[in-house]
C-alpha cells in the first residue's frame, strides 16, 4: 500500500485548497470562511453528512463505507487556525491579510484531510463511517477542547480518533510516533513581586524589585536540574520581565511571565508547587512580596498503545518500515488534540515536511510535496480500520 494513486493524481487540487486556505489564513475560533470552504468542499465531494457550527465553528463530515454490516466509525482530526505573525516569503499565495500566517501548517493538515474525503468519498471501500474532524482554535484556544464538550464524540460515534503534525526538516514521506506522552502539558504563570520603589540613589531606602526578579528568575532554574527527576522531562522558562520605568528609579513592582512543560500530571503539578514556594520565598528573603498566578493550559498529549501501533503499522504499509520511527522523542511544545485523547482512543503522529523554516516562524511554509502521504495515511487508516465486508 504505497501512497494511493488516485490521491498521488489530483495533488495539485489539494495544492490549490491549500494554497487558498494560506493566502486567507483565519485565528482561533475566527475561522468563519475556512470552515465555509471546508463544508462546500465536503458537501461538493458526496459527504453523507456536513455539520457545522461544532465547538462554535467546527466542520463535521461524516462518510459511510458502502457496506453497513457495522456502526463503528473513526475520526480523522485537522485543525483550521492560523497565527498572528506577519509572513515574510513573497510566495504566488502568501497571505492576504496582514499580520496573520498559516505558519504551523494548519492549511496543510486541512487540505490533506479534504483530500482523504475526495477519495473516501469516491471509493467508499469501508464498511462503517469516517468521521473527518475540522477543528477552530487549536492555536492557544482550546478548539479541540470545545469540540468535545459540545458531544462531537457521541453524536458522531466516534469509536477512534487519530490526529497528525507536519515536522520541519524531517524528511518527507517519513513518520515518527511513540506510545504514551508525545507533547508536553503547558501551564503559563505571572509573578508579581511587590517591593518599595524609591530613588536609585538610596538604594538602602527601598526594596528594589529589580533585583528580586532577578534573584526568582536564577533561583527557577533550579526546579527543573533539583526538583524533578533527572529521567523525566520538564520545562520552566521565563520569557518577560516587566519593570520600571526610569533610569533612576527603583520600581515599586516588577512582573515575570513564563511557561511550564511537562509530559505527565505528576511533574506538571511539581511544577507549579515549586515555582510557587522558591518565588514566595526568594522574595521574602528580600522583605518583598511575591504574588503568583498560574493559568492551566492543554493537557500532555498521551498516545494509546494500540492505537499507536496501528497507526504506525498502516504508515509502514504506506512508505516502508525503515520511514517510521516508532519511538520518537516526545516534543515539548503543547497540543490541544490532547482533549480528544482524553475521550477517546486514538494516536497522533509526526510527519515529516522536508527542509523548512521551523513552526511559527515567519518564513514557515508547508511543503505541498508532503500533503500526499498525509492524505493517503488518513485514506488507509479507515479503510484499514474499518475493513468492508466482500
């Protein structure tokens, strides 16, 4: 089962989906004509079933095999959203819109489910139901979250559900998977650290906040290389530091922001037990006071065990054992595929996009020569997953 011919065919249309998904790229649940050009496509194509309005403003198409001995059905999840950066590559299709980019491949994870619905929809060589799963906000918005609280798994039968990312500079027409943590939790924090500002000449008079965070910022470093199990994985980064005003003056507050990763719930909730004591204490060391505030947000995102070997299997069967690396290292970056993992069965694998700019960067992106392979893996995933009855 190399990479299906008839999807290999019409590549350049999903070229062309993808190329007018990138030149309008649409943030967070703000996907109102993307979702649109997915259920005219999905309508266009034969879909069974086109539901919108899913977690606000998700797509929904359900296919049915063309033998019904059963009702299981499988879902196939991409997301819609883009980013708020502002792309940089003078490409044919660059985005229209200013200060926005598909600069994580979203437009490509689209396209290439709409590719597998053409051909579902064609073929229908299954027996039960695909359930292709369009999803807003994945980009801090928690989409996939709100998917499933509005009963997308039980309205639609989902028995399964299966995601998948491009990989920048992994070699295209390659996969990578793992059982178990794949991405990492992500909770962000704020720290206030409340002193007593004053002249930078009388230093003695004040509590100067500046060099408190400086202290909490060195001292955070420390959770992860003493706190945390040198065999297990974790994150802590502080990422901006807000203080003052004024050359000469010492302020009477600063505040820290940051992220923490984690890829199981044990670490995460170490995390944020010892940030919050070092920060408290570091301060008060200093007669300040330091103020924390945590905002939980996607859980790690944990493969199942059978599920993943079944998704690895059907990408072997598609480009060769030796092209899927069935233990890949787990990423730190955060994905809120999570939510439906927590619900259902199911894996989510890494594909790769050739040499690329990296994700979330200006100069990002996806590399169409990839979107057959992709297209062809949620292809076999339902036909293997779902075998009609001869």
């Amino acid at each position: 089962m190399p990479v299906i011919d008839r999807i290999r065919g019409f590549a350049d249309e999903i070229a062309a989906w993808r190329h007018d998904l990138q030149a309008h790229p649409e943030l967070q649940y703000d996907v109102h004509r993307t979702a649109g050009f997915v259920a005219d496509k999905l309508r266009a194509f034969g879909c069974d079933e086109v539901a919108e309005g899913i977690g606000r403003t998700g797509v929904v198409g359900v296919i049915r095999g063309r033998s019904h001995g059963s009702n299981r059905a499988i879902g196939l999840r991409a997301d819609m959203d883009a980013l708020p950066i502002q792309e940089v590559r003078d490409l044919p299709y660059r985005s229209t819109v200013p200060g926005k980019m598909h600069a994580c491949g979203h437009d490509g994870h689209t396209a290439m489910l709409l590719g597998a619905a053409k051909y579902l929809a064609e073929t229908r060589d299954f027996d039960g139901s695909a359930v292709l799963i369009f999803q807003p906000a994945e980009e801090g918005g928690g989409g996939g979250e709100a998917m499933v609280k509005d009963g997308m798994m039980e309205r639609f039968g989902v028995e399964a559900v299966y995601g998948l990312h491009n990989i920048p500079n992994q070699a295209v027409g390659t996969f990578a998977i793992r059982p178990g943590p794949i991405m990492a939790s992500t909770d962000r924090f704020t720290i206030t650290v409340q002193g007593r500002g004053g002249h930078a000449a009388l230093p003695q008079a004040a509590i100067d906040t500046v060099l408190v965070a400086s202290h909490i910022v060195v001292a955070l470093q420390s959770i992860v290389s003493r706190s945390v199990d040198p065999l297990e994985s974790a994150v802590v980064s502080v990422c901006a530091v807000d203080a003052g005003e004024a050359f000469n003056v010492l302020p009477q507050s600063a505040e820290l922001r940051g992220t923490m990763r984690a890829l199981t719930p044990q670490v995460r909730a170490l995390l944020r037990e010892r940030l919050e004591a070092i920060a408290r204490n570091v301060a008060a060391g200093f007669g300040a006071r330091a103020e924390i505030d945590f905002a939980s947000g996607y859980p790690a995102t944990e493969n199942h065990p059978a599920e993943t070997h079944f998704i690895a299997d059907v990408a072997t069967a598609i480009v060769g054992e030796d092209k899927v690396d069935r233990a890949v290292a787990p990423m730190m970056a955060a994905e809120d595929f999570s939510y439906m993992l927590a619900h259902r069965p199911g894996a989510y694998i890494f594909m790769g996009n050739g040499p690329s700019a990296g994700l979330h960067h200006p100069e990002y992106d996806f590399n169409d020569e990839a979107a057959p392979y992709g297209a062809s893996l949620w292809a076999r995933i339902i036909e293997t997953g779902l075998p009609a009855h001869r």
